[in-house]
C-alpha cells in the first residue's frame, strides 16, 4: 500500500496540472459564478410545489408568480453560464497575453452571450390574434444550452486573443476618453467572434436540420447514457475520491464535464416529478449529496466512528473537531487533521464509500421507487436533509440514507482499526521515550500528529514544513497587520470560513485592526483588489501559480498554508493572528 501511495505521489504534479487547465478552471468558475441562480430558482420552486406535498393549496397567482421566477432565471442559465465562463477564460488568457495587451472581459462577457444565442436558440415566426410575432425558442437557454455556452466563450476568448495580440482593432486618437476609445477596439473582436458563431450556426442548421446545441447533445448523449449506468457513476465517484485522495480537488476535474447533463437530468426529473411521473435519472447535480455524503470520500459517518470507536487520542480529537464541519460538508478538518489525504490505510475506504453510495442509489431509483433526484438544494446541506428534500420527501429516502449510512460505517470501520492501533503504537513508543504513563502519552497524541503519516500528508502540498516555536507578541509588529483586509479562498467557501472565522475571533482577542472574508475560487477576480492579502486553502494550492501572478500585479501578499498547518490555524485563532504577522514580516 505504500508503495501505491508513494506512486501516486510522484505523479501528483501532473494531476495538478490537469487540475490547472484553463479550459476546466473557466467551466467551473464559470458555472460557480451562476450557482446563485440554481439555488434561488430552487427556493421559488419549493415554494410553489412542497405545500401540496402536505395538503396545502396554495393561491394559483402565487403558484404562477413563482413559477415565473423560475423560469425567468433557470430559464436562461445557458446565457448566463456563457458570459460567465468567457468572463473567467479570459482572466485565464489575459496572464498569457504579450505585455501591454489586455482583453477586455466585460465585452467577451457580452460577446459570448450573443454568440450562445446565436448556436442554441431557434427564432421563427407566428400569428397570435391576427398579427405576426417573432418568437423565440426558449429550450436551449437553460441547462439544455450549457456546452452550446461553453463552447460560445471559447471561440469568443480565442478570437478576442487573436485580434488583440494582433492589433486588429480600430484605433482612435489619443485625445479620445479611454473609455470610448476601448468600445471602438473591441469591435472588430466582438463582430469576429459573432460572425465565426453565426456561420457555424447556418452550416449545422442546413446540413442536419437543428441548432448546433441539439447536434451536441445528440453527438454526447451515448456518452451520457454509459455515465447513467452503474459502472459509469462508479467511475465518475472513483474518480472524484481519488483525485482528493492523492490532493488534486477532485470534484474540480471530474465535474465541469458532466455538469450540463447532471442539471440537465434533474431538471427534466422535476419536469416529471410535477407531472406526477417517477423521476428515474439518477446521474442528476445532487446525485453529489449521495456520492460525497458528507464530503468526498463519503465522510459523514466518519468522525462518530473515530470517537466511539477509536482509542488513539488523536483520532479521538479529530473526531471530536470535525464532526460538526462534516455534518455540512465541510471535510477538510477530517482530511488534512487525520489525515486522510494520502495515507496508505485510507485509500481503499476514501474510494469506495462514494461508490457504494451511488451504485445503492441507483438501485433505489430503478428498482425501489425512490424519486431521482429533482429539487437543487445548496452542497452545504447536511446530505440526509438535502437528500429527503430533494426526493420530495419520500419516506423511503430515510431508509435509504440509513442503509448509507451503515454501509459506510461498515467500509470505514477496518481501516480505521488498522490505522488506529498504528497510532496507539507510536503514542506508547512516544511515552516510553518520555517515561510518561499511558494518559501522558495519550496527551502528547492529542497534540502531536503521528510522524510516519504526517509526512505523507505533508507531502500532498509540497516539501514538510519545520516545526517552529511561535514567536512571543511584539507589539512593536502590529503597525505591519493594522488594518489588514484578509480573503481567504477555497473551492465552495465552507473551508475558507472556518479560516476566516478564526482571524476575526484573533483579531478580537488581541486588538489587531483585521478584517477577514471568506470567498471561493473564481469568484475573486472582481473583488481580490480590495484585499491586502489573500490565502489559499490546501485545496486550492494548486492555483498558487495562477494566482501569484495577479496577486502581484496587483501588490497584494498572496499565503498558501500547507494541511495541517491550515486546519491547526482554523482551530487557533491567536495562533492565526500570529501566523499572519510572521508571514508579512
């Protein structure tokens, strides 16, 4: 086993490197930037339809008014998606862009979402009281148009890159209002990009008779069939725990991709579900609630296991420290704390629980008529609650959540033994060294993570990082930290604001003039400016790079923590302070 693990790290800048394309970071930041969207359309649907699950009938204007919400906003997701992802990509691309030359993503922004419309939406006339009206095909706006968008701000980023590093612009006099002069350079791009879009759109609608979205979807649909099949949700889940495990954030490789026909499935599950139907697509957006109870690795059961079951006081505290953060999907605490992340005694059960869960659903939903998967309701939902809500309450979801549950309990359970009587070992060994008793060395576990597995985790960001005294509080030093403004990112802002939290609490505790924030990845570009530093949680480290040469640019101090040492700060908050203060010195 460890030599696997071993292997694996050895490999691991290379998945890092998958996990920094640009074209994977801009689907999901892209997609993340709209997840307001998905979940208050959600809230106004749920408004509409839950009350008739418990008798309620509810005024049908109401009933319309929410409706109306809903459409208009999930309706035009595939709109919004393109302008968002175009706004990322060229982010992405302005880092490679020559010196001096910059593209302007407002106006990419608006170009890719003409250019969606342009490959998705089918426009045609009718006669509605006698006159003629021009009509839109709404179909493809929504999360049928997702790879139609994709693909619209690609093209809209690339030939922006090719007329701006080219000067292919309409240039005005100097004297020219900045502002105005910029509309005129961005003509010859935005015409460009349209055109390309618009062209693709005559050919495919001669030759095959439909939008290019549809020709897409008909192209991916075997794929997306094979990925509804056991085997197929297997591997996405696999893939997923795996590329944690080895400390890639999976859900940021595997997800993008298959993003368009999970909301696409559950959309058309609500559809059926409203129509008094059994919603049977399983491969569906909170199929992730299943998946990655509790965070990847399905980790729900985990931190009760430790605590009940465990007698290394180590595992013990982890336990007791990251129960509730797991309880919301917040696993990072049990990953790095444990650690979980590459430790050779964890890989089989991190890897398996995902995928026993999904294959146990799916078998639900096909063969015991639990509902597939219709409501969105946000990742941070604790999974048994998100999951009888978004099977519209069906009392067999309970049993099926405690069926998880147990499975999972029973995968973990060995393993955890195995790793446990690990570290009660070396706590004993440890003691015997200091002539301490049992209890003693159980107290020098608490606070001391077993060296063997420490240094594999270390390893997941990079070189071990020394274990050094922290320096005594200089006042002298406080002027470099007064009036800090801190943001701290991370993939879905629930490890950020455990960070976040911990500075304003040290900030408290010690009078330091600090501001903290907590934000996800992707959606910084817009605000990192108002930031006098920012830090990335382990699993965004792999961004460094990307996010260096912004922070830079922008004179802002840019702090990567590694595992451990991340998750000890979260639970120290003068400890944070201290750490922040040594870093600016």
């Amino acid at each position: 086993m460890d030599a696997i693990v071993k292997m694996l790290e050895k490999h691991q800048p290379f998945f890092e490197k998958i996990s920094r394309n640009i074209y994977l970071q801009a689907i999901k930041d892209g997609f993340l930037g709209c997840m307001p969207i998905v979940l208050t359309s959600s809230i106004f649907l749920l408004i509409a339809t839950l009350p008739g699950v418990v008798g309620i009938t509810l005024p049908q204007p109401l009933i319309d008014w929410c409706n109306k919400l809903y459409n208009f906003t999930m309706g035009v997701m595939g709109i919004m998606v393109a302008g968002t992802t175009a706004k990322n990509f060229t982010a992405s691309m302005n880092r490679r862009m020559p010196a001096g030359k910059v593209l302007n993503d407002g106006s990419t922004m608006v170009a890719a979402q003409c250019s969606m419309l342009l490959l998705a939406v089918t426009q045609f006339t009718t006669k509605f009281n006698g006159s003629e009206l021009s009509v839109f095909d709404c179909t493809s706006m929504g999360t049928r148009g997702l790879f139609s968008a994709y693909i619209a701000a690609f093209i809209t980023v690339w030939v922006y890159k090719f007329c701006v590093s080219r000067d292919l612009t309409i240039k005005l006099p100097k004297e020219v209002p900045g502002a105005i002069a910029q509309n005129f350079r961005d003509i010859i791009p935005f015409g460009g990009a349209v055109i390309i879009c618009g062209i693709i759109d005559v050919v495919v609608r001669n030759l095959m008779g439909v939008p290019f979205s549809e020709l897409l979807i008909k192209l991916l649909s075997p794929l997306f069939t094979a990925a509804e099949t056991y085997p197929g949700l297997i591997l996405i889940q696999a893939a997923t725990a795996f590329f944690w495990f080895i400390g890639v954030h999976g859900p940021s490789i595997v997800q993008p991709g298959i993003d368009p026909i999970r909301l696409a499935n559950q959309a058309e599950n609500l559809q059926v579900l409203l129509a008094g139907g059994h919603p049977a697509h399983s491969l569906t957006f909170n199929m992730s609630l299943v998946g990655e109870f509790g965070g990847t690795g399905a980790t729900f059961i985990v931190p009760l296991l430790l605590i009940l079951f465990m007698k290394s006081m180590q595992l013990k505290a982890v336990g007791k420290a990251s129960i509730v953060p797991v309880a919301f999907a917040v696993n990072e605490p049990l990953l790095f704390g444990a650690p979980m992340i590459l430790n050779p005694y964890m890989l089989v059960p991190f890897v398996a629980a995902g995928c026993v869960n999904v294959s146990v659903a799916k078998f639900f939903i096909d063969n015991v008529g639990m509902n597939g998967f219709s409501f969105v309701v946000p990742w941070a939902t604790p999974a048994p609650i998100g999951i009888f809500i978004t099977t519209n309450f069906q009392l067999i979801a309970l049993v099926f959540v405690a069926i998880i549950i147990l499975l999972d309990a029973i995968i973990y359970l060995p393993f955890l033994k195995a790793y446990d009587k690990l570290l009660c070992d070396q706590e004993a060994e440890r003691a015997a060294e200091l002539g301490l008793e049992s209890d003693g060395a159980a107290t020098i576990a608490a606070s001391t993570p077993a060296p063997a597995v420490e240094q594999t985790a270390a390893s997941v960001d990079s070189e071990p990082v020394a274990d050094q005294p922290e320096p005594a509080f200089d006042a002298s030093a406080k002027k470099d930290v007064d009036g800090l403004k801190v943001l701290v990112l991370c993939a879905g802002a629930g490890t950020s604001a455990m960070l976040a939290n911990a500075i304003k609490e040290g900030a408290a505790q010690t009078g330091e003039n600090i501001a903290s924030s907590a934000g996800a990845y992707g959606q910084h570009t817009a605000i990192m400016d108002q930031y006098d530093v920012i830090v990335l949680a382990p699993q965004v480290r792999s961004y460094y790079n990307d996010m260096k040469a912004d922070t830079d640019r922008l004179g802002i101090k840019l702090l990567a923590p590694r595992g451990k040492e991340y998750i000890d700060l979260t639970r120290d908050p003068a400890g944070a302070i201290k750490w922040l203060r040594e870093n600016l010195d």
